[in-house]
C-alpha cells in the first residue's frame, strides 16, 4: 500500500493516496456508476430521472452550501413565486428584467436557480441574467444566463465550419446560454419554451450590446466590436423537452446540431473535488489555486485530470461519463454564418421584441396547455422552501 500523503485542506485530517483513489471509487459507486476496466459507466437506459439521480448528490451539496442563504431571504423571496390562482393563462405579459449584481434581483436569480436538477454553473466571462416576470401578477415566469461559450465544442464548431483560426477569431459573436427554464406554476403549462424563445428577442440583443459593445475587455484591453449573432445551449436531462420543435414564425429557431460527448466533471463535484484540489495544492502544483478571473473556464477539469494522473488514475477514463446532452444554436441574424466565417462583416439581426415572441407562445403552447392540464392551479408557493430545505427534486411538484 502507498505510503504518500495528501493533504485535503479543510477536510483536517490526511489520506494516503490509495485512501483518495477508494474515495474516489466509492463516491461514484453511490451516485450510481458501475466500473469498466479502467472507467466509469452508467449501466441500463438513460432516461431523465436516471440523469437526475446522477445529479443527485452534486444537488444535495449545493444545496446544503446554501442552506443559510436560503433560510435569510427564502422567506421573503418566495413570494415572487406565484401560486396557481394567480395565473390567467391567456393575460400572461412577461417582461425581461436584467439582473445586476448585489440586488434583489440578483438574490433572487440564486435562489430560484437552486430549484433546478441539475446544478446551475456561475458562468464564465461575459455574463447576462434575466429573470423573465409576468406582469399580470408581478411574479417570475422563469429565468436565463448567457455567458461566455466553451472554447472546444466540436457539434458546434463542426455545423459553423470553423478552422481553429476562425474559432480564435470570431467566437466572440457567441454567447452559450448556461441557465434556462420556467419555474412553477409556469413550468407546468410549457412555459419552458417561452423563456427560452425570449432569449432570442431584440431586448436582450440591446441588452449585450449597451453592456458590451464598444467596451474594453479586461484581460486583453482590446475594444469589443462583435456583434451577438449566435446563442449555443444544450439539454440538461438527455434530449430536451423545451428546445425540441421550438421556432418561432419570423423569429428564433433552435437548431439541434448535434450532441456532447459525454465529458466533464459533475459526477467530482462538492466534496470528492475539494479532496482532488486540496491534493494539488498538497504537492504545490499551480492548478490548485488556478480558479482566480483570467485562469480559463476549465479550471475544474484540469485540476481533476492533474490530480487523477497524479494519482495514476487515467483522468479520461473517469472525465468520460457518456452522458450525452443535445447542442443547439439560436441565429439571431440572417446572414450569422457569413459573419462567423468572416466573409461580411455588416450584421442583418432577425430579433424580433419580448411582446411578439410571447404572443406567439401563448397560443401556440401555453393556452392549449392551459385547456389541457389544469394542475398549474393546485400549486402551491409553500412547496418552494420544503423543496429547497428537504432536499426535494424539482421534478416532484
């Protein structure tokens, strides 16, 4: 057995490197992996709940992180929630409002987003929230983040045709919307696909561009002229409800263009990546430290793939977890490719305002719905705060 010693930081206690490696294997035992020569994989189908309870413990972690947060404001933010005698399904007139830092509304983005399955990252670089409101009630209908797109996705690189010189260039048209979705009672009459058509409106397009255009990059000091032409997302539970057939006439489309890898670090979060990082820093290894603004958006993968092959564990083997999430991108001009591949540099934006793209989805979806279903009226906002302190899943409203 292996003599060497880590040192995991606030854990306050020393494992041996063999000790970190049964963590290891343990931990992803329980969330629900079976082991495969030097790998990890999920064994059977992939539905969404199954995706869910892979999520699970990620869940409970963010979850206990906040408790506090929640315990302080849950009181008075969950009366931004509506409850389902609020609700006129057809008088529906959401407004986008911008989230700033340090508000109410910023509060209030964290807290509804620790509703979600799946944890929601913080994003990376350029950033915009908005919480979507309805004004016949003044409570939330949803909420979603764009921030800066990950360097390397090959589903997206590959349908744009960029080289790698192209990417270098011209990613910063795109932005890759990291938070989507409605929250209940909305969520139950579709109102997924109205926030996440919104994302495409001529309001946001406005909104990037007072923040952004024009400015000075911290980092590289250079002046931003891009225009916004492009939105990425991807599913977060397999393949996607809410993107799925969502085209708005003269408006946004969502466009499936492939799907991940299955690659990335969810399954190491919380305690297990504390213990990976706290490793590293062990042995004086730069990385452990490398999260400070400017170091990159995947810190988080190499700290794992460094410690892992530190620890003679094939940092592939167990970043590959082969659950694949659908890519999707929204044009938001008629001539984006042309723009992306630097062949015109004049945009033609095809945005259309939130008051169209909600008139839209009202009849298409939410008042059909509406007719169809009626258990958006039975709920209740109480079960937000059981949901958020008991550890509940957000698919069990």
């Amino acid at each position: 057995m292996s003599t060497e010693r880590c040192d995991p930081g606030s854990s306050n206690h020393l494992l041996t490197t063999d000790s970190l490696r049964k963590a290891i294997h343990t931990h992803l035992l329980s969330l629900g992996f079976s082991k495969n020569g030097d790998g990890y994989f999920v064994d059977g189908e992939l539905t969404k709940q199954r995706i869910r309870d892979l999520h699970s413990g990620h869940r409970r972690e963010v979850l206990e992180r906040n408790r506090s947060f929640v315990e302080t404001h849950g009181p008075e933010l969950v009366h931004h929630f509506a409850t389902g005698t609020q609700i006129d399904p057809a008088s529906i007139d959401p407004e986008l409002v911008e989230v700033k830092p340090d508000s109410l509304e910023s509060r209030l983005f964290r807290f509804a987003s620790l509703l979600w399955s799946v944890p929601v990252s913080q994003g990376f670089g350029r950033r915009l929230r908005f919480l979507v409101r309805d004004r016949q009630n003044g409570c939330l209908i949803g909420l979603f983040a764009l921030g800066d797109p990950v360097f390397n996705l090959s589903a997206r690189d590959n349908w744009i045709g960029w080289t790698h010189k192209d990417r270098s260039q011209r990613l910063v048209h795109v932005m890759d919307a990291y938070v989507v979705g409605a929250l209940p009672p909305y969520s139950f009459l579709i109102g997924g696909k109205l926030v996440a058509a919104l994302m495409g409106s001529k309001e946001v397009k406005d909104a990037y561009e007072r923040k952004y255009l024009g400015k000075r990059a911290i980092i590289s000091k250079k002046r931003n002229r891009a225009r916004l032409v492009l939105l990425t997302t991807t599913s977060a539970l397999g393949r996607s409800s809410i993107y799925n057939r969502l085209v708005i006439r003269e408006g946004p489309r969502f466009i499936r263009i492939g799907v991940t890898k299955g690659f990335g670090h969810f399954h190491l979060s919380g305690e297990i990546f504390e213990l990976l990082r706290a490793y590293l820093e062990a042995l004086g290894h730069p990385y452990a430290s490398g999260h400070r603004f400017g170091m990159g958006p995947n810190w988080k993968i190499r700290v794992v793939r460094t410690a892992l092959e530190k620890l003679g564990i094939d940092g592939n083997a167990i970043l590959r977890h082969g659950i694949e999430r659908e890519v999707y991108a929204i044009p938001l001009a008629r001539n984006w490719r042309d723009i992306l591949l630097g062949n015109q540099k004049n945009v033609r934006s095809c945005v259309l305002p939130v008051s169209e793209i909600a008139d839209f989805c009202l009849r298409r979806w939410i008042i059909p719905r509406a007719a169809r279903d009626k258990r958006y009226k039975r709920f209740a906002r109480y079960r937000i705060m059981e949901c958020l302190l008991n550890g509940g899943p957000e698919s069990a409203w």
